[in-house]
C-alpha cells in the first residue's frame, strides 16, 4: 500500500519548485500518494460531518487544510507548467534539435514536446512569410537587421541558436561573453542561463 502524504509533504512539493529555476524531480507514485492523501482527507471529513458527535472545530481546521492543500497542488502545476513553456521556447530557437525532457512527468513531456512543434513550426511559417514580403520593398532587410544587443555572461554551457533573421549564434561555454539580439537575450535571462553585463562595464569586454 502506497504510504500517504502529509500536507507538509504537498507543500514542500510547492517549495522546492517556487525557489529553484529547474524543474523539480516529479514522479507518478509521488502523484499517487498526493491522491491518496486528498482521498483520505475527503473520507475524513465526510465522516465528522455525518458523525452525531462530530467536533466542528476539527472540520473547520480539516476543511482549511483540505483547500490549501488543493491551492498548494494548484499552485504547483502552474509553477511546473511555465518552466515547461519557457523550456520548450528555449528548445525552439536552437538552431538544431535537442529536446530536454528531465524531471518531467510522461503527461509533461507530451505537453513540451507538442510545444516544441508548435513553436518550430510558427517560428519557421512567420519568418518564410516575412522572406516573401521582403521581395516586395528593398527598405525592409535593412530595417530588420537594425536590432538591439545585449552583452551576456554564460552561466551554463550552451547550443547553438538562432535569431528571427535565421542567424545562427554559439555554441557557448560557460563564463563566455558574447552580444546578442535582444529577442535570444531576453529568452536566456528568463532562462536564468545567462547575466546581463551592464553598459559600464561592457567597454572593458
């Protein structure tokens, strides 16, 4: 029999996930005791609500830790969910294929890879519809390629990517500097892969 989860159990589930940029380790027996332990709560309460002698304080307090429980659960899909989003996103602009499914659950990793295709496949359909009106005004690739950059630290090895203007950039070591478009530059520092070096001090880079 699958031992159960105590709420303290759920919410540090929601800890380890709120204070780590990673996607935190998530498996299906801990989904099971998760269940389990929502289930045993609802029989619980179910029964002092029925019971002749039941004691409403203790529902009450059963009832709070019932729903904070389910926000806590809530609260960690949602935390999940965004980092499998920003992962897919980062796994769209490599300007090869690796797809990065660690940590995350079979019903996660068909989300993020689903995501991945529909990310390439927007990616590559905008920017072949963008090359087609090019030919119609000659101002255009200039204005394009009129793009911001930024200068970053690499905390993290990484592949090689590519731009809007289907440049390729990198790969990239760790403690490597290198300007970039704004668009890769912000997806890396959401990423959390890379610190932004601040304009005093990119004259010395």
């Amino acid at each position: 029999m699958v031992e159960s989860f105590s709420y303290e159990d759920v919410y540090e589930l929601l800890r380890a996930e709120k204070y780590s940029t990673d996607l935190q380790s998530l498996n299906p027996e801990q989904l099971g005791k998760i269940k389990q332990y929502l289930e045993a709560k609802k029989t619980i309460l179910f029964k002092e609500k029925t019971s002749e002698l039941f004691d409403r304080s203790k529902r009450d307090k059963l009832r709070t830790e019932l729903e904070n429980a389910r926000r806590a659960i809530k609260d960690l899909y949602e935390k999940r969910e965004k980092k499998i989003i920003n992962r897919a996103m980062f796994t769209a602009r490599m300007a090869f294929k690796m797809r990065d499914t660690t940590n995350m659950l079979p019903s996660e990793q068909e989300l993020y890879d689903k995501l991945v295709d529909v990310l390439k496949f927007g990616w590559a359909s905008f920017f072949k519809e963008l090359n087609s009106a090019r030919n119609n005004s000659q101002e255009e690739p200039k204005l394009l390629k009129e793009t911001s950059r930024r200068l970053l630290k690499f905390n993290e090895a990484i592949p090689e990517l590519m731009d809007s203007e289907l440049k390729k950039y990198g790969p990239f070591e760790t403690n490597q500097v290198a300007s970039l478009p704004d668009e890769l530059a912000e997806l890396l520092l959401q990423q959390k892969k890379v610190t932004e070096i601040k304009d005093e001090n990119s004259k010395n880079n």
